[in-house]
C-alpha cells in the first residue's frame, strides 16, 4: 500500500518495511550531522540547493517544520537558506555554479511554503522564481550564472523544477517561460531517445530523466520524445546502473519514471529502490557515487528517489 499515495498513484506505491527502515536511517543520517546553521559539514554542505534537497527529504517522509523529531532539522534548513539569500533574490553563497543551488534551493522553498509559518519564505519564494524568469536565455534555457548565453539540460532542469514548485504555492509563472523551456528540452531530444547536455549530443541517464520528467511535469508527457525517452530507460538506457552520477541520474529518472507510469515505474522502482537499499551505509548515509555533490547530497538524492512510494510532495504528484 502506498501511505498518503493519490488514488491516482494507487497499488503502483509501496512503502515496504525495509523501504521505511532505510528512509528513517538515513533521515537520521542527517539530522544528526547537520550544523547549528542548518548546512552540512560535508563538500558541499553548506550550498543552499544542497541545504534544500537535505529538507526536501525530511519533507517527503510526511515530516513538518517546527514538529515531531525532524522538525527542528527542517527549521534549520529554511533559515540557512532565506538567510543567505542575495539581493537580487539569488538562492545560492557560491561563487562556481550559482543557479545548481539556486533551482534546488527555490523547489525546497516552493514545497515548503503552503507548510510553514514564516512570514519571510513567500518574499524569498516570489524574488527567487522572478530571477529564474528573468534569467532564461535566448535559447529557452539556463546555465551556471544569472547571465549566461548558453544552456544546459542540467542547469536549466533544476530551474524548471523550481518554476513548477513556485507555481504550485501560487507564485505567477509566465506560461511563455515554461513553453519555451520545453522548447529547449525538445532541441536537445536524441533520435532512439534520451536528452543531451547543450544539443542532441548523445544521452546520459540522468539528461534522460531530467527532460522526460520536465516534458511530463509542463504537460508534454504524450510528446513522442518523452515516450521515446521512458523507453529508453526501461531498458537501461545510458548504463544508469554504471552512471558516474548514479544518485544524482536516481533522483530524476526515478520521478520520471513515476511520472511516465504504469509498467515504466513498476519497473523502475522495483529495481532501483532494493538497489538503493543495498547501497546504504552503515551508519545511514550513501556514498557519493562519483560527482553527485558529496556523502550529504547522495544522500539526500537516494533518499528522494525511494521516497516516492510515499508520495506526499507536491512535486511528486502526477
């Protein structure tokens, strides 16, 4: 049975007891390791787009601010991330790849918004979604800086991920922003399936769920590409199981896959959430698998690979 799952998820959503004993570890995990300030001490621990997915995986467990054993953990995430801010409404305290932190961070205020009594975090919501609107490029799309010319299928996922939580809390979204997003993601669809990184470039299994899911969450989910696309992953498509990114390429094929349904997630999830599972650390946490952001980002990316079968984030729903 699904717990909390939308009749629409129905008997698809299993919240195993072993599923349950390794989310509750690894929530655990971080709660245990976060920092007064809310960050993590971890390499990129203290990035507000990491902080956020920390909380989306508190949240996503059902879990609420300022409640029960993880609520002062989520507390903790949404003052590290509205207090540090940027004037011009910049969700992001690093100077390498601001707009990674700045999507993750504004879907984390997004989800959190309609649950928390802070009067800061619709200000802090409404000037982050403004600066991913005003900061998509020529092309549709974004990349690593406010005014980059250039656009990546990583990058620009993240900000549209964003756009869709804000728009859920009731943020205005500009329907162009989004048309001409997908637009972007369609540019970069490859013959036989999957997604680039700048072009039609040759797919990996993480650009592969990053444009099938922004396909099935802007309402494109019965475009050929995306069909195309969920094909390619039920059969392995890109090694994911071999992916340098492996967690990272979880967290997004995983929503993809639950977004594509049926036979696709069935698949999916009873083979990557025992993977997941296995994977776990002793002490609660995953292993960063190559390039996916550190122990603490893994971490919070196979945990919301798996929390799916809960269903509770607005994000999630189909």
């Amino acid at each position: 049975m699904c717990l909390g799952a939308s009749a629409l998820a129905g008997e698809d959503c299993k919240v195993t007891p072993e599923t349950e004993r390794a989310v509750t570890r690894g929530l655990d995990y971080l709660a245990k390791t976060q920092k007064p300030d809310g960050s993590w001490p971890d390499n990129y621990g203290q990035v507000s787009g990491v902080v956020g997915l920390c909380m989306l995986a508190f949240l996503a467990h059902g879990e609420m601010p300022d409640e029960g054993k993880y609520g002062q953990a989520i507390r903790r995430c949404v003052d590290y991330i509205v207090r540090n801010q940027q004037a011009n409404g910049l969700l992001s305290n690093e100077s390498g790849s601001p707009m990674y932190s700045h999507g993750f961070a504004t879907l984390a205020l997004g989800e959190v918004y309609g649950m928390i009594d802070d009067p800061r975090v619709g200000p802090a919501l409404k000037k982050a979604t403004g600066l991913i609107v005003s900061s998509q490029n020529r092309l549709g799309g974004w990349r690593y800086s406010v005014n980059s010319p250039d656009a990546d299928t990583t990058v620009s996922g993240a900000q549209m991920l964003g756009l869709r939580a804000a728009a859920n809390a009731g943020m205005e979204v500009p329907v162009s922003t989004i048309q001409r997003g997908v637009g972007f993601y369609k540019s970069t669809f490859c013959p036989g399936g999957g997604f680039g990184y700048t072009g039609a470039d040759g797919p990996s299994p993480a650009r592969s769920g990053i444009g099938l899911l922004i396909l099935s969450l802007s309402g494109a989910y019965r475009a050929p590409e995306a069909k195309a696309t969920a094909d390619f992953l039920l059969i392995g498509g890109g090694g994911y199981a071999h992916s340098g990114y492996f967690h990272y390429a979880a967290y997004y094929c995983s929503q993809a896959m639950f977004q594509a349904g049926g036979r696709y997630w069935r698949h999916w999830n009873e083979t990557m959430t025992p993977m997941l599972i296995g994977m776990q650390a002793a002490d609660g946490s995953w292993a960063d698998q190559g390039s996916s952001g550190g122990v603490v980002a893994a971490t919070a990316f196979a945990l919301l690979a798996m929390e799916i079968n809960y269903n509770l984030l607005p994000i999630y729903q189909r």
